[in-house]
C-alpha cells in the first residue's frame, strides 16, 4: 500500500512542477505558486510514505543484529 502511494505521489508531484511555468504564464504568478506549493506537499507525503515504508524493515535488521550479538555471547 505505501509503496502503491509513493509512486501516486511522486507521480502527483512531478505532474504539478511541470504545470507550474504553462499554469504561471496563463493564470498569473499566484496561481504558479500555488501548484509549486502542491508540488511540495506531494514530495512531503511521498517521503512521509517512504519513512513509514522503511521503519519495519530497519527494526527487522536491528532485531536480526539484536540476536547475532546475543548468540555470540552465548558462545
């Protein structure tokens, strides 16, 4: 699922930088700003995705880490 919005996203983000020079020379330099601020907020949620996309995966490796260390010690 947050891979499937990622890519809708970063998709969504790209869409709305190359809006934003034919939107500013038809509507004005508001309405230009006004799609560049989408474009953020796009780029912000594809890395608020990314971020919870990756934190099971790095507390997997830790654990995984967690029980080397603690075998060798067994040993």
């Amino acid at each position: 699922m947050m891979k499937t919005l990622r890519i809708l996203f970063t998709i969504l983000s790209a869409l709305c930088v190359a809006a934003v020079i034919p939107i500013g020379s038809l509507f004005g330099f508001y309405w230009a700003l006004v799609v560049a601020g989408g474009a953020l907020l796009f780029f912000g949620l594809m890395l608020a995705c990314k971020r919870a996309q990756e934190a099971p995966d790095e507390a997997k490796k830790e654990d995984e880490a967690l029980k080397k260390q603690f075998d060798n010690l067994k040993e």
